[in-house]
C-alpha cells in the first residue's frame, strides 16, 4: 500500500527523533493513504518553514503487521476523542502501540479539546464539533521497529506553494 508524509525535506530514513509529542497520536512519524492530505500538510510545512516548496515523500507500507502492537480507531469518536485528547495533554499511553491508525480532525480539533479539557463542553459538545473527514485518515509509527519494518522510501516530489 502506499502512503505519503508531506513535509519541507526529503525522508528517505524516516524516524521519530523529529516528531513534536503532543500530536493527535503522540509522539511519531506520521503518514496517509490519501495523497491530497499529504500535499496539504506539505505545502503547510513550506510556508511554515519558508522553504518554497514542499515535499510529498512516497513509502511503500507492507501490510503484514506480525509482531507489532497496533491500535486501530474505528468509527466511535468517544475513545478516538480520549486518545487524542490524552496525547495532547502529554500522556504517553500511546507508547504501548509500535503503530496507531485512525481518523484526523479538521483544525478545530485544537479549540475542541481545549473546551472539553477546560470544562466549558462536555463530551457530547465536543464530538458535535468535531467534523472528521471521511477520506482522510493517519497511521502514527510509534516505534522504530515499526518504521523499519514496514516502510520502504518510494521517492518524492516537490510540490508548489499555491500563490
């Protein structure tokens, strides 16, 4: 399967050294299946960095996951909400888990747990606000091992900031 990272360098040997660890999943290298995600987060990390381009990198990931602990969300948003919001307040539950895949919030995401924790929302509030999109998901390499083991570097290319 391929999936994609999108950035302001080349990954050719990703790991999780770079990784800011309040993410949606904690602290890892983190890729998509969806190509136009990845070119959104690219062009994002130029203009942040203020390179001119961006770089969507390219993996071939083996879909064979013996030996790994994975954690899957599926649909629910009331675990997925937890576990995001636990990340993000820095707990590292998540580094039970080599690899984590699940859904990605729209940018609301950061208002939304920032509500819930402060205890202006409750739960019910917080998942109302949440707007996940369908298509788009993200798989978290927690661990090396992880990456080693299921990543092989496929190439990239540059992408072009919009005007």
């Amino acid at each position: 399967m391929m999936v994609y990272h999108g950035s302001s360098v080349i990954v050719k040997h990703p790991d999780t050294g770079h990784s800011y660890s309040s993410l949606d999943f904690g602290k890892g290298f983190y890729v998509t299946t969806n190509e136009s995600q990845a070119i959104t987060w690219a062009k994002r990390k130029a203009v942040y960095r203020n390179t001119g381009a961006g770089i969507l990198n390219r993996y071939e990931m083996k879909e064979e996951l013996s030996g790994l602990i994975v954690k899957r969300f599926a649909s629910d948003l009331n675990e997925w909400l937890d576990f995001v919001c636990a990340c993000r307040d820095g707990h590292n539950d998540y580094q039970q888990y080599d690899v984590i895949m699940g859904k990605v919030a729209n940018d609301k995401v950061y208002r939304v747990v920032e509500k819930y924790h402060s205890g202006d929302w409750d739960r019910e509030r917080a998942l109302q606000e949440i707007r996940v999109y369908p298509n788009y998901d993200q798989i978290a390499f927690i661990t090396q091992k992880a990456i080693d083991q299921l990543l092989n570097f496929d190439g990239y290319q540059e992408v072009e900031i919009d005007g």
